[in-house]
C-alpha cells in the first residue's frame, strides 16, 4: 500500500515514522516542504523565464554568428523554425518546463551546414547538476536508495519524476564508473608541492568479512598555484605501511615523480613510514588537531581545558624559538603528573615545528589535516549513524562524488605566490624568506 497521502494542494507528506535512517536534517526539510508556499512559486517562475531567456539568447547569437550565410536572394540560411517539444528540467527551484526554440540551415550544400548545440541546455538533460551533487549528500546523510525519491520530493517538489530507486542504482554505478577512470589518470608532468594525508575508517559489507572496518586513504595535494586538488583516494583494511605505500606506489606508477616538499599527516606509522622509503626527501608536519586530541586523552577532563590553551600558545607562537619556550613550558608544568601526555607530546617535537621552515602566510594550511578533516566530516557522520553504508565499491564512488563537490570551492593557500621560491629551494626561517648571500 502506497503510504503517502496528499490534501489539497500539498505535497505528498511521509510516515515519517517509517525512515528510520533518515537524518534530522532531512526530516526537517521534510517538513519544512510539506506545502509549496507562494514564494516557492515565484521562485520558481522567475528561475523558469531566467532559464528560458538564456536559451532565447543563445539561440540569437548563434543565428547572428551566422548572418553572413544567404542564398542568392539574399535571404539569410540560419533562421529559427518553430520550437522543439518543451521538456521538464528537474532543478534546485523544482522542474522548471521550458522550450528550445529549433534553428534550421537551409543551405543546399548539406555537406557544409551548420547545426546549433546549446550549452545552457544539453540535449537529453532532464536535471540539473546541482541536483546530482544532491543525490550524494543524501546518500550519506543515512538516506537509503529506495528513500531518495521521496526525500527529493520535499526539497524540490511533488512533480520530481525520473528518480527512482533504479535511476539512483543506475546513477551510482556511472559514479563508479567515473571513480575507476579517476584512479587510472595520467599524472605525467604533475607536482604538489604540499600534500595532506588522512585515513577515514567505515565500516561496511566487505565481501569477505562484514565486520572488518574499511579505511579510506585521501591525499589532497597542492599545485604550484596554490589550488588544493584531490591526488587520491583508495581503501585498505587499516592504515598499515603496506597499504599507503601501495597508495604513493600508484601515484609514481602513473606519472608523479616529483616528491612534494612538505607532507602533513596524523602520527599514524604507516603513512610515514611508507613516505621515508619512497619519497624521503619530503619533509614532515605532524597535524596540531591531532597532536592536541591526542596528548588531551591522556589526561583529566578537569585539566584538559588549561592544558588546551597551554598547547595552543606552542602551535600560535610567533617563532620557532617561542615555539620552543611554549614547549617546555608545557613539559615543566605538566611531566611529574601526566608523564603519558607530556611523553606523547615530546616524541615528535621536531615534526610539530617544520612549518617554521615555510611561508607564514601559509601557516594555517600547513599545521593540520583540515583541509581532509573539513571535507570529510560528513563521510564520517553518514557512516557513524547508519553502522555501514553498503559496499565497498560504493562506499569509495559516494566519497568520490562528494570530494569533487567540494573540490569546486577549495579555496587557493593564501601567500600562494610564495610557492615559487619552496620550489626553487629558497630558505625561510620563522616564515620569513631569507635573501640569498651574493657570491
């Protein structure tokens, strides 16, 4: 029995009782769409005559473009003929109908004519980009395939059509189609000059063991324009040095042969032992977000507020040599009641402080993982809440997606014009370039 009910001209409205995985998130877009109000239908309108006006407008430059073509009369060849069947397109503001107007070549050499492609509205497009990136973010907010329809329904309309559970099926398997074709991309002529590494643990059905815990190995990179570009991702049982090598391995296969300058990472062993053996003249920075986690666990939640700002003034000082200050001070303080923190804390000492060694106007970016960590979080919740989220092939396609999502608004490293002079070698001490000694 279908279990949506509909009263005058609201939308269908869900037992809601019934998604159990649904996200509050969701469910309070739910509600919030149960009715389209009046300004949704504005919206709407106004979004469909914007889309309308563009196609319009193509369609005259492209007849202007070629004005020139006339026949012997002096008629011109390129002219509208009516307009094709108007079509649906499913966007952010709902489906929005418009019609294309038809362009015709009436020249007689058919050989020679020329034909109109619009690029606002590709041929056979039935939704819009945005509502693709949509599908997975739903997808790891806890929503199952078979609850996608209808939960795009209450954010884009009751008339959302052509997004059944074997649409979003079909979809998936095209992400990762794309994921496959990702991972085998020529890197030739390539180079980062940072990277970033992190390892996301899910847990999902494995073929052979449904209780192991798959990990997500991402590397993000930085080109020596300053944008952040995703290197990697693949998966392995756990984050052994076995399993990143085969990671930084493939990435050599495929063409990356210069090593980054700088590499930050958490304090798991493998990736940096895999890094020593392969690429050993990267240098190393331990992510502070960790490092602070870390030595907090190991002591009372009473101290762990004080202890906090006590290991941020190590990772804010202005030098290396207030860096060093802050450190000690932190040992002397508290050594003789936490020995287990303050071990945890002096046993990458050197590597917490290499971004000293860097441009200051690249600090922020170079101290921590968060620029996987912020991507990320989403992936971590999804997979938390719905205790395995399905394959491993589609665990790996959904990350995927929603990596190159949020590709789209990585911002570049501020002080990107200092990455020149990393490249070429130069010395910065305490953040600051130092002018090279006349010969």
């Amino acid at each position: 029995m279908n279990k949506t009910t509909t009263t005058n001209n609201k939308a269908p409205v869900s037992d809601v009782s019934s998604s159990e995985n649904l996200d509050p998130e969701v469910l309070a877009f739910r509600a919030n769409f149960e009715s389209r109000s009046p300004l949704d239908e504005i919206i709407r309108e106004g979004a469909r005559r914007m889309l309308q006006t563009a196609i319009n407008a193509e369609v005259e430059d492209f007849i202007t473009a070629h004005s020139q073509r006339v026949d012997e009369q002096g008629r011109r060849q390129v002219v509208r003929n009516g307009h094709l069947p108007a079509r649906e397109i499913l966007t952010g503001a709902g489906p929005l109908e418009v019609q294309q107007p038809r362009v015709r070549d009436n020249s007689p050499d058919s050989e020679n004519r020329v034909f109109f492609s619009p690029s606002v509205l590709p041929p056979y497009l039935k939704k819009s980009k945005s509502i693709e990136e949509l599908i997975p973010w739903l997808y790891l907010k806890g929503v199952s395939t078979g609850d996608f329809s209808e939960a795009l329904q209450a954010l884009v309309g009751e008339q959302a059509k052509g997004l059944s559970a074997n649409v979003i099926v079909k979809l998936k398997e095209n992400w990762s189609q794309e994921y496959e074709q990702w991972t085998k991309r020529d890197l030739a002529g390539k180079q980062y000059v940072y990277i970033w590494a992190d390892g996301i643990h899910v847990k999902v059905r494995l073929e052979d063991d449904a209780n192991k815990k798959q990990c997500m190995l991402v590397i993000m990179g930085a080109t020596p324009d300053g944008k952040k570009e995703l290197l990697a991702i693949q998966d392995g049982y756990r984050e052994s040095e076995q399993s990143w090598s085969e990671v930084l391995l493939d990435l050599k296969h495929r063409g990356l042969e210069v090593s980054p300058k700088l590499a930050i990472a958490d304090g798991a062993l493998g990736f940096w032992a895999a890094l020593r053996k392969i690429s050993p003249e990267t240098r190393e920075q331990r992510c502070s977000v960790h490092k602070t986690a870390n030595v907090l666990n190991k002591m009372p939640k009473s101290v762990q507020p004080k202890a906090k700002s006590d290991l941020h003034e190590i990772w804010n000082a202005a030098t290396r040599e207030d860096a060093n200050k802050a450190f000690d001070h932190f040992l002397k303080k508290y050594e003789a009641k936490y020995e287990g923190a303050c071990g945890c804390l002096k046993k990458d000492r050197d590597e917490m402080l290499t971004f000293y060694d860097f441009p200051a106007e690249q600090w922020a970016h170079l101290r921590t993982t968060n620029p996987i960590e912020s991507t990320f979080a989403t992936i971590r919740l999804r997979h938390k809440r719905t205790k395995g989220s399905g394959t491993r092939r589609t665990s790996l396609a959904m990350i995927f997606k929603l990596a190159q999502s949020a590709e789209k608004n990585w911002r570049r490293l501020r002080g990107h014009q200092q990455i020149i002079h990393v490249i070429e070698g130069r010395s910065f001490q305490d953040g600051i370039l130092q002018q090279e000694s006349a010969a």
